[in-house]
C-alpha cells in the first residue's frame, strides 16, 4: 500500500519525493500546499524522502510519537463505556456529529469489525484494541501466567486422584 502510494506522490519518477512532487500530489487532490508547509512536511522526513525514509517517518508517527497518549484515549473511550461495553448507537453518534465528523460508509467500515450484540452493544475491549496497540512483551507477561499456572493444577488433581484410588482399592480388598 505505501509503495503504491509512494509511486503516485513520486511525479518525476526519480525515487524521491521533493517539493515539486509534494506540490503536485496535494494539488491532485485539490489542496494547495504553502512553502512551509511542504517544507515543514518534507522536514520531517529527516534526509531525502526515499521510499525506505517515507515507510519509517510512517513507523515513527504510529508509534506513538506525535499521537495522543494512549491514556487519553482510554479516557476518552471510558467515557463510553456502560459496565464493558459501548453503545453503538451513542458512539455513532457522536462520531457524525462532534470533532473530524465522520461519513456514515466510514462509520459502518469501522464497525464491521465489532461483534455487535442484540442490544447494539459492543465491547470496550475491541473498540480500544482497533485504537491502543497492545505491546509484545505486555502479550508475553499476561500469556506466561495462564500457561504456567493450568499445568500444576491438573497434576494436583491427578495425584488426589490416584490416592483416592489406591484407597478404594484397600478398603475393597
């Protein structure tokens, strides 16, 4: 998708965009870019705007750097939340009506990925997850428990078990 996208910003086709290109790309889509604006944007690239430059400026930005912190946007989903659970409909809403407002195709896109319940309830959990990226090692650390934790507990249950065995088997005798 971003080579795809790379290609079509790159109107000179020399492997790198520049201000020429920059200009040309907004100016397809009907934005007229200041010079310090293609300035300032191309200055956050941090060298020639190179596909491998582009792809990691865009590593850099989702990471977190420039973004809300994720805790705000936890807050801001907690202000949603009805004992686990977000109301569709209200969030809908909201997302038509306050703030960058959203199409109702761009709506309907974002909540075709939810388990939608009878009620038009779907779970903070994965509204969230679609917002806040979970870490790895956060994966690893909750994961590790529940491993570590089912096997000693059916050996238990075994061992009790063959007791219980052996003891029939003496009291039958």
């Amino acid at each position: 998708m971003y080579k795809e996208c790379f290609r079509l910003m790159d109107i000179n086709k020399d492997g790198t965009i520049d201000k020429n290109d920059l200009r040309g790309a907004f100016d397809n889509v009907g934005v007229l870019m200041s010079e310090g604006e293609l300035d300032g944007l191309l200055g956050e690239i941090g060298g020639a705007c190179s596909y491998d430059n582009m792809v990691k400026m865009f590593q850099e930005k989702m990471s977190g750097e420039g973004n809300d912190p994720d805790d705000l946007i936890i807050q801001a989903f907690k202000a949603y939340d009805i004992e686990g659970k977000i109301d569709v409909k209200m969030f809908q809403h909201a997302l038509k009506t306050w703030g960058d407002k959203m199409t109702k195709a761009e709506i309907d896109e974002i909540f075709d990925e939810f388990d939608i319940d009878e009620d038009y309830m779907c779970k903070t959990k994965e509204v969230l997850g679609l917002f806040v990226a979970q870490k790895e090692e956060e994966k690893k650390v909750e994961e590790a428990p529940v491993v570590e934790e089912a096997p000693p507990a059916e050996d238990e249950d075994e061992g009790d078990a063959k007791k219980k065995k052996k003891k029939k088997k003496k009291a039958a005798k």
